[in-house]
C-alpha cells in the first residue's frame, strides 16, 4: 500500500523544517573562543601600564607594557583556552595566591583592552588591579607628559647665583597619538652645561622617525652642537631597531693641543633593544654600535698632527629581573661602553658618577675611554607606590686621555647603600643614600631625584 499524496507532502514539510531549523541553529551558535593572551599588572604603583603602538581600523593593535620595574607584571602568558569569565577568575585567583598578592577591600581588577580576532576566534585580554584612593586618580590608557629630575640654584662668586639641575620632560601625545616631544636639561656645575630637544613624527604603523638637536659645553671652554634624525622600527613588542644619521660641530675657545678638538663629522649609529622571558626572568638588552667621520675644522698653520679620523663607539646595557623572592625581587644592570680612535676627542669621553650612573660620587665625576658598570640591589616593593632598595654598584675603567696609545690609569670603584621612592604632590620623590668602599675617595653622598 502506498502512501497517499497527503502523507508525502507532511513529510516533505517535516524534512524542510528540520533543514532550516538546523542551519538557523548552525548560525546562532557562534564557535567558542580562545583565549590566547592574559596580562595582568600591578597598576597602584605605576601609571599607564600599557602603552598601544598603532591604531588603524580593521587592523589589531599592539600593546606592549611601558617601561618599569618588571615585576609588576604579575601575569604575562600565552593560552590555548576557551574564553570563559569562570576559567579566567579561578586562573587569576590561583596566580594571585602563587604572587602572594592578596587584593585589599579598596582593591579590583579593571580590564584596560580587550582585543577580539573574529577571524580567527582568539581573544587577548589585559587587566590591571586598581584601587579606590580618593587622593589619587584612577589610571586611564591615555599616557600623560611627565617631568623628571630637580632643579635648584648655588651661590657663584660676586654675590651672583647659577641654575643647576638634571631635568627631563616627555609630552607623549604631542598634538596626535604618538607624536611624541622629549626635552633634557643638565647643568652639573658652572663647567658643564647641556640641553637636547627631539621630537617624534608617526610614520607608517610601527615606523617612527625622530628630529634631534643637542647642545653641550664643557669645562667653559669647549662646545658641541649635534643635528639628526632618528628612525625606529617596532618589530614586534619586544624588538625595537633604530638608525640614527647626524651632523657634528665642536669647537674650542681657547688654543688647542690637537686638531680633532676642533672638528666637524658625520655620524652614524646603529641600534637594537630586545625583551624576553627565561625561566620565569626577565631580560632585556640594549645595544649601540656608531661610527663618526671627523674632519679638522682648525687651521693648518696652527698644529701640526692629525686632521682626520675615524671614531667608533659602542653601548652594551642588560638589565635582569628576578621572580619574586621572599618580600622583593633582585635586579641587576650591567652597562659597557668603549670608544676606539686615535685621537679620542673630548666630545666621545664616557662620563659617569653620581645618582644614576655610580651613587656615592659626585655627578660627572670620571671621564673613560671604555668602562663597565654593574648594580646589584635587591627592591622591596611596598603598598602603594613606597619602594626600597639596597644595591651595591661597581665600576672598572680607563681614565680618559685625547691619545689613545699613551698611558692612562685603569680604576675599579665600588660603592654601596639604599634608596627610598614615595609618591608626594610633587611627584615621585627618590632619596638615596650611598658611600664608597675600599676607596681613596670618602665620605658619604646624599642623591635626590624627583619625577612626576
């Protein structure tokens, strides 16, 4: 017995209701989503922690963490999970207990960006832990301009009074995102004055390129003025290149003992900054390789001797960070630097001493053709934005001599002492305390910096 026409159309029906219903349902399911990126930072003793390098629409930003003490991060790992608010908690809840970082009752987690790749179904996300401290304002993504150093007057002969200071402004966000203007001013003692100006233009994504002017005068007597460009490349978060070109002129006002205290050169420099993670370290290194051409600007009847040269240079700085250990992390900075000439001019002497250099000694106190520099401190991060910090610093180098074959005395310095950071309304206040060890040098010196 066949089926009637009747029955054979239901069916139909019936078949043609469970396709639709299937493919609407196959369209409102959307597939799961992974995590694949989770940072979360300590932000109550730091301000903007992320910093975003482009934005471009239908394009993903980077976001990379600003410049600090490392340890602040206490997540920063890649995943493969299934984007769920339950996972997420219970993850961040076990981490915490690991960190030993309990939230307070004034205490939350805020997500600062969320980065979602539809495409691809993977999501990135970056929180902070904020808190509610009616005195202090909540952080935003937004970054801020900053001043840095102090500023301050000493009395000088004949009654008269002389500015002196160590000075840095940054305006990060100039008139459009990253467009960027930094100004420096130093001025040691009445012998030493210096001032650089460079500004940041946004040119294509993560390319950057930097216009600079540097002015310095040393000892009354000699001057330098340095016109470049700077171009950057941001690879990737954690790899920075750079390429700088510029004009040099020196000059002297009194008669000089060598043509190249006169000059005019070219300059050319190389740069590479790196970040990583080994076994729960953090490293990060920095290196400049640059090579000048200078040309006497002096007259040939003055000297007889060179009046032409080459001049090469290099930077090498490390920075390592521990994990947490017992109630602080240890932090190590090791910087290099060395000049080959024949003539070394006095615009290449590597200088050093003082707060940020060699606490213990006078600011600028040593000129070398090469130097090594190495701190130790062990930072003990307080509740808030207090941080202490015991270090011991060494130092091994030449003294500085304008010709590189004649004898110069080798020295190795070491000094040791603490440090203490607050916050104030002026800013971000740094009083360290330091005294030279095994020494012909003594005496104690008191270092104060001041940042906002």
């Amino acid at each position: 017995m066949h089926p009637s026409k009747f029955v054979l159309t239901l069916r139909w029906i019936y078949l043609l209701f469970i396709g639709i219903a299937t493919s609407v349902q196959a369209q409102l399911v959307q597939p799961t989503l992974k995590l694949t990126r989770l940072i979360l930072v300590d932000a109550i003793s730091i301000q903007n922690p992320f910093v975003v390098y482009f934005e471009e629409t239908g394009k993903q930003n980077i976001i990379n963490l600003r410049d600090s003490y490392l340890s602040n991060v206490i997540i920063d790992t890649m995943l493969i999970e299934p984007y769920s608010d339950e996972w997420i908690n219970d993850f961040i809840t076990d981490m915490l207990v690991i960190k030993e970082r309990s939230l307070a009752s004034n205490e939350w987690l805020q997500i600062d960006h969320l980065i979602e790749d539809s495409v691809n179904g993977q999501v990135e996300l970056y929180l902070t832990i904020q808190a509610s401290d009616k005195g202090k304002k909540l952080n935003t993504s937004m970054p801020k301009s900053s001043i840095e150093g102090v500023l301050g007057v000493v009395p000088i002969e004949n009654n008269r009074w002389m500015i002196v200071g160590d000075l840095a402004l940054e305006i990060p966000e100039l008139w459009k995102a990253d467009q960027a203007l930094d100004f420096t001013f130093t001025r040691t003692d009445i012998d030493y004055t210096s001032t650089s100006l460079s500004v940041q233009q946004p040119i294509h994504k993560r390319l950057f390129i930097n216009t600079f002017i540097e002015l310095e005068q040393r000892d009354s007597v000699y001057q330098q003025i340095v016109l470049g460009l700077t171009g950057s490349w941001l690879a990737n978060p954690n790899y920075k290149y750079n390429m700088s070109i510029a004009f040099e002129n020196s000059s002297s006002s009194k008669r000089v003992q060598s043509y190249i205290d006169s000059y005019q050169g070219i300059f050319i420099q190389l740069g590479i900054f790196q970040r990583l993670k080994v076994l729960d370290w953090n490293l990060a290194n920095h290196l400049d390789f640059s090579s000048t051409y200078q040309k006497s600007i002096q007259p040939e009847a003055q000297l007889i001797g060179r009046n032409a040269q080459w001049v090469h240079s290099l930077h090498l700085e490390t920075i390592i960070e521990s994990p947490k250990m017992g109630i602080g992390f240890i932090h190590l900075n090791q910087v290099y630097n060395k000049v080959w000439a024949k003539e070394l001019p006095w615009t290449y002497a590597i200088v050093f001493g003082g707060a940020k250099t060699l606490p213990g000694f006078y600011e600028r106190q040593f000129d070398a053709q090469w130097a090594f520099r190495l701190k130790s401190s062990y930072v003990i991060p307080l509740r808030g934005s207090d941080i202490w910090e015991l270090f011991l610093v060494g130092a091994h180098f030449k003294n500085f001599r304008s010709i590189s074959e004649g004898f110069a005395a080798k020295q190795t310095l070491w000094s040791a002492g603490f440090s203490y950071s607050f916050e104030t309304d002026f800013g971000k206040v740094k009083l360290a305390l330091a005294t030279p060890l095994w020494s012909i040098y003594k005496g104690s010196k008191l270092h104060l910096n001041v940042g906002r």
